[in-house]
C-alpha cells in the first residue's frame, strides 16, 4: 500500500511536471528525470515519459521554425515517442493512476501535435501559394516572351509590308486617286493588293499597322471611286439634263466635277474654282442642289447595289467586280451610256434680205440692198432716215439690253477665265449655252413687240459666227480675249450712213487740177510778171481760181475774191506766198481724199457746205482740216474713239474706190 501511495505521489508529481512541459518541455524534463531512479515498471513508464517530453521538446523547437520538414519530423517523433512508452511500460489497462497520467500525456501531446498539424497545414498552404505564384510568373514570363515574340513577328511582318508592298499600293495613286481609270489600272492596283495583304495575311485587323491599315483602305476607296464614277457621272448628267444645264455637262467631265457634283452643297464655291464655269451657272447649279437637297449619296450607288442582270462579287484583295452572263467580268460599274446631251435650243434664224448685206464694221442690223437702200432689221422697216425716227429707239433699247447681257458674261469671263491658251473640252460649249441663257432671260424680262426678232439678229449676227469662227478655239484665251471681245464690237459698231461722194458744187469741198503750163514757169521771185498776162484758164483752173457772175475771179482755196491777180500769185507779194501754201494744202489732202476718203463714213465723219462733221467725236471744222499729221483723223481723241466703236475695215470695197476717183 506504501508503494502505491509512493507511486501515486510519483505520478502526481509527473503530471504536474507534464503540465507544465506545455510551457517549458525542459522544465518538465528536469522535473521527471530525478524519478527515473525509480524501479520496476514506474522507471520503464517514466522512461518513456521522458522521452515524450524530448520528443515534445523538439517539437516546440520545430514550432518556432517555417521548415516543415523539421514540423513533420518532430510530429512523426512525438507520435513515435508516445506509442513506444505505453508499450514499454506496460501497464494494467484498468489502473486509475496509470490513466491520470495517460491522460495527461495524451492531453499534452494531442495539443501539441495539433499545433504542428496546424502550422504543418499553414505551412504546405503557403508553399502551395509560393508554387503557385511562382507557377503564375513562370506562366506570366513565358506568356510575355511569347507575346515579345509574336509581336517581333507582328512588325517583321508589318514592316516588310510596309517596305515593299505598300509602296507598290501608293505608287499605283495620285493625290489618293487611281492614276487610271480603265480596267487595267483596277487590275494593277488588285494584285498589288493581293500581296499586300498575303503579307500581313496570318494577322488580324488588329495586329496590322496603321500604315498597312490605311494604305489597304485608301486602295479600296480609290478603286471604289473608279468604279461607281460611271454610275455616278450618268445620275449626275439625269439630273443637268432635267434641270436644262446639259451645256455644262462636257466641261465638268473635263475637269472632273461631274462625277462630284453632290458635294455641291458641303464645298459650296469651292467646287466649280478654276473650271471655267460661269458664274451663272455655278450659282445656279449651288441653288438647285440646296433646293433638291442634293449630296454625295445622290449619285452614289449602294455598296451592296448592282446593275439588273449584273452580279457582285468580292475578289481576294477585297476589291468589287461585276459579272454579267456570257458577259467578261469587269472590275467597273457596266452603267450604259448616257444619251448625249439635248443642245440648247438657239434662237431661229433670221432669212436675210435678198441682194442685201451689212456693212462691213457697221451695225449687223442694218443691211444695204445693191439700191443702197437700209433695211432695219430690228424694226423690219426701210431707208436710212428710219436710223434716227423714234420707232428706231424701241428696237434699239431692246439691243443695248441684249448688248449689256452681253457686257454682264464679258465681267463673269473675266473673272472666271484666265489666259491659257490650251484647249479645254467643253469650255466654248458652256460658254456658248450661257451667254444663250442670258440673252433669252434679258428677252423675257422685256415687252417689246419685236423683241424675238432683236434676239434673233443678235444671236445670228453676233453671236453664233464669233462662236462659229474657226479661229476661235475652246480655250480661256480665245474667249475671253477674242471671241466675247469681239462680239462687244459687232454689237457696239456705228450704223451705216448714205455716202458721201466728192463733187464740184458750192457744197462741196473743192480739188483744184494740175497746174497749166505758164503757172509752171512762175516758181520764185525772180519770175517775170509778164507770165502772168499769158496765163490760160488751165492756169487759173490749177491756182484753185473760179470766174464769179460779177466777172472777177475768186481764189477757191483761199476763199477771197482776187483784187489783183499779180499779188496773188506771183511769187514776189506775201498774198502769193499764203496763196501758194493754201493751193498745195489742197491738193495734199485732194491726194489724201482720193485715197482714204472712203473711211470717212466708217468712222462717222460727214462733209457738207465745205465742212466735216463727226459723229464719234461731235466736232466740226473746215474740210481740210480732216488729213494731216494735225488733221483731226489722227488726232487722239478721234482714234480712241473709233476704237470703242470698232476699227474702219483694212481696206475699200470696189465701190467705194470707184465713188472717190476725183
């Protein structure tokens, strides 16, 4: 009974050192092994407390460490330790002391080998996260190179596009246009598409460059232009021909408008700068595209739209072609061709007066039967005095508004026309349809009675042979310079006027004929005065003389009856001397008479009772003061004033050489 109480003590003691081994294993330790001196099966029992207690040791050390091996060793250790002291000591099952401190032992090392499977846990979970993690880099890593990879492939892919393909793309383009039209251009730009896009085949829209990108999408867009340009060049002509501008139609083709006409609106001006097209119909074309709403899409055909009976398809470059049965396939829009243009309607014609004309640099208007009789066309009425009655004036007021019509498309040349002399198809045409236009509108807005048949002298006689004349070629030079020039002229020349024809009567100016023999021998001071008694009436008749009623001569040239015919004419007297001036005055301009008088009705001079009068210039003078370096012809004033009104003609008609043969 003593051992058993000794032997409880001693357990008692144990557990209480157990107990404590979950603070301190090695307080426990230097608690237990004193009782190791105990025999029999208390030492064996202790022992493998003891070496519980090292094992738990250990493990409080692997605790304080992240190294799980050193925690799964130490829980293998304790496990270990303690299955091998319940089989060392073996001690009755059923013993309450042996159960204490069983249960002590096995209290402590549960706790403890829980903790470790805890940290063990904690500790494999966090490796598991490290490994994880470090999988996910490695994969991140191995992910960037291969994204490094692919996009060094991406811009050697890229770059040799951009090296050599797409230059071979833009080199096929002018200003972002196909430099052709034709079939064969479309063809050129398709293969090189092809092997622009083969290139950059094996990647996405994405991965293309920017560069790669727009050069796909300018071909695409240059070629689509070419291909609906027929289509849309065919609407757009519709809509001219509807809205009677077909005269601009060849002209905005030339210059490559049509085909863009529904940007109209959105470039307003801009369009039309430097085509030539008058202003008039500019501006008329810009009101009918607002008022009818035109825009691009107008005369755009559908992406997706083709021509009836036509199919499209979409080639391997991305590009459009039709195909028609038992048809070749075309990479343009197969539009038909648009009628041809309905010409303007002109004015009719005008028949002519039988056996008449007009006078050359005079007004087309008037025109001269081989009577001489004036036939006023604006007014259908006959003789010259019509020119100056006040019917003429409603014909003329109805002129001068298809003359300022005329001025107002010479201003609107002008401006819109510059000084090229190369031909431009279309330009004489739209010209031609406008001034057409301006005319009729001048017309309608008068209530002459007569006014269509103004407009149809006008049109024939000035207009329509200007445009007809083959000098006049279609270019800004001929037409602004010449042909609208010229048509200012005609329509601005003088009317025609009855002839003037020299004749010897106190109402005309008078030529006196050559000098007779004697006067011949009279030439300077020194002459005998006795010639003057054996002068013949050839002499006086030479010297200008004339024999008055009264019996006494009159001097013609200097206008004064001679009082003594001796200091009038010999050479010796001042009277001679202002004779002798005044004789050779007229006979110069006899001379001058004989050859230019013809131009004096062309340039509105009349001469009557001795003296002109000129129309142009509103001045009048002695006949003679007509010729000359100082004669009022070659004044200044008087050429600036036939050149407003149109130059006399280079040369006379036989007629007129025959009525100034003096």
């Amino acid at each position: 009974k003593a051992e058993d109480t000794i032997r409880d003590r001693l357990v008692d003691m144990v557990v209480e050192a157990i107990n404590r081994a979950n603070r301190d294993a090695d307080v426990a330790l230097d608690g237990v092994r004193p009782m190791l001196q105990c025999e029999g099966k208390l030492q064996l029992r202790l022992q493998g407390t003891v070496t519980m207690l090292e094992a738990l040791r250990v493990a409080h050390a692997a605790q304080a460490s992240t190294d799980i091996d050193q925690l799964v060793h130490a829980e293998q250790q304790l496990e270990s330790a303690s299955h091998e002291k319940n089989v060392k000591a073996r001690v009755p099952v059923g013993d309450a002391c042996w159960q204490k401190l069983e249960a002590a032992e096995r209290g402590i090392v549960s706790g403890v080998t829980e903790q470790l499977r805890e940290q063990i846990n904690v500790e494999k979970a966090r490796r598991q996260r490290e490994q994880v993690e470090k999988e996910k880099r490695e994969l991140e890593r191995q992910r960037q190179l291969a994204q490094e990879q692919q996009e060094l492939a991406i811009n050697q892919m890229n770059m040799q596009a951009e090296l050599h393909h797409v230059p071979a793309v833009y080199a096929l383009l002018d200003d972002g246009r196909l430099k052709g039209d034709s079939d064969k251009e479309i063809a050129a730009m398709h293969s090189a598409l092809n092997t622009l896009i083969s290139q950059v085949s094996r990647l996405n829209a994405s991965q293309q460059s920017e560069i790669v990108k727009k050069a796909i999408e300018d071909a695409k867009e240059a070629v689509r232009r070419v291909q609906e340009a027929p289509e849309k060049k065919l609407r757009a002509k519709r809509w001219l021909q509807e809205k009677r501008l077909s005269h601009c139609i060849e002209l905005l083709d030339t210059k490559d408008v049509l085909v863009r006409l529904g940007q109209v609106r959105e470039m307003e001006g801009e369009l039309f700068r430097g085509t030539g097209l008058p202003r008039s119909e500019a501006d008329e074309i810009a009101a009918l595209a607002l008022r009818d709403k035109i825009s691009e899409e107008a005369f755009t055909p559908e992406p997706t739209a083709c021509p009836a009976g036509w199919v499209r398809h979409i080639s391997s470059s991305g590009l459009s072609y039709f195909h028609k049965a038992n048809c070749a396939p075309c990479w343009r829009w197969p539009a038909p061709d648009a009628a041809a243009p309905q010409p303007m309607k002109e004015p009719a014609e005008l028949p002519r007066v039988p056996g008449a004309r007009e006078e050359e640099d005079k007004a087309v208007y008037v025109e001269v039967d081989e009577a001489g009789v004036a036939h006023c066309r604006l007014c259908e009425r006959r003789g010259f005095d019509h020119l100056s009655r006040r019917e003429h004036e409603s014909g003329m007021r109805m002129w001068r508004c298809l003359q300022q019509a005329l001025l107002d498309c010479q201003s609107d040349a002008q401006e819109r026309l510059g000084h090229g002399s190369e031909e431009v198809a279309g330009l004489k045409t739209v010209w031609r349809g406008s001034l057409c236009r301006r005319l009729r509108g001048a017309v309608e807005r008068e209530t002459f009675h007569g006014k269509e048949r103004v407009l149809q002298v006008f049109w024939h006689r000035v207009v329509r042979p200007t445009f007809e004349d083959s000098i006049v070629n279609s270019t800004p030079a001929d037409l602004r310079t010449f042909a609208l020039e010229k048509m200012v002229l005609l329509a601005d020349a003088m009317e025609p006027s009855a002839r003037v024809v020299a004749a010897l009567s106190s109402d005309a100016f008078y030529f006196p004929p050559p000098a007779g023999e004697v006067m011949r021998q009279i030439v300077d001071v020194n002459s005998e005065p006795a010639l003057l008694g054996k002068l013949t009436v050839a002499d006086f008749l030479g010297e200008g003389f004339e024999l008055e009623q009264s019996g006494r001569w009159r001097c013609r040239v200097c206008e004064v009856t001679v009082e003594d015919v001796e200091k009038h004419l010999h050479p010796h007297y001042n009277e001679a001397k202002r004779h002798v001036g005044n004789r050779d005055c007229a006979r110069s301009c006899a001379a001058e008479m004989q050859t230019m008088g013809w131009r004096l009705a062309h340039e509105g001079i009349t001469v009557s009772n001795s003296r002109f009068q000129c129309k142009l210039c509103s001045r009048t003078g002695a006949w003679y003061e007509l010729f000359g370096e100082a004669g009022h012809i070659a004044s200044k004033a008087h050429m600036q004033e036939v050149k407003k009104h149109g130059r006399p003609p280079a040369a006379a008609t036989q007629a007129e050489q025959d009525s100034w043969e003096l």
